[in-house]
C-alpha cells in the first residue's frame, strides 16, 4: 500500500497510482490514519494587548 502511495513498485497484480493529487491524498490520509496526524487550528488576537490592528498608508505606498 505504502509503496503504490510513493510511486514505487507495486505488488504484482496491483494497478499503481500515476496521479500526482490522488497520491498526495492518499498520503494524507495514511498519515492521518496510522501515523496519528491531526490537523489542528489556533486562532490568535493579533495584538496581545486587545488593542485594534491600525494599517498606516503613506506616500511612500503608493510608489510601489
């Protein structure tokens, strides 16, 4: 299974896997089922402090 995933030989008998995305998402999937991956999401403030995020735009901006 591993080696059809990486594109190796596979066993006899065994059609291997020759699409580029496929095989990406198989080898997510075995990560995530043997391997014990997870996917985690952190959400964070931007500023520590809870003060609002201020985006200053000046002259020199506009020149890029």
């Amino acid at each position: 299974m591993v080696a059809t995933i990486l594109g190796r030989d596979p066993p006899p008998g065994i059609t291997p896997i020759t699409d580029p995305k496929i095989r990406a998402s198989f080898t997510d999937l075995f990560a995530r089922a043997r391997m014990g991956w997870q996917t985690t999401v952190k959400n964070e403030i931007a500023n520590a402090d809870n003060r609002p995020f201020v985006y200053v735009v000046n002259k020199t901006d506009a020149k890029l």
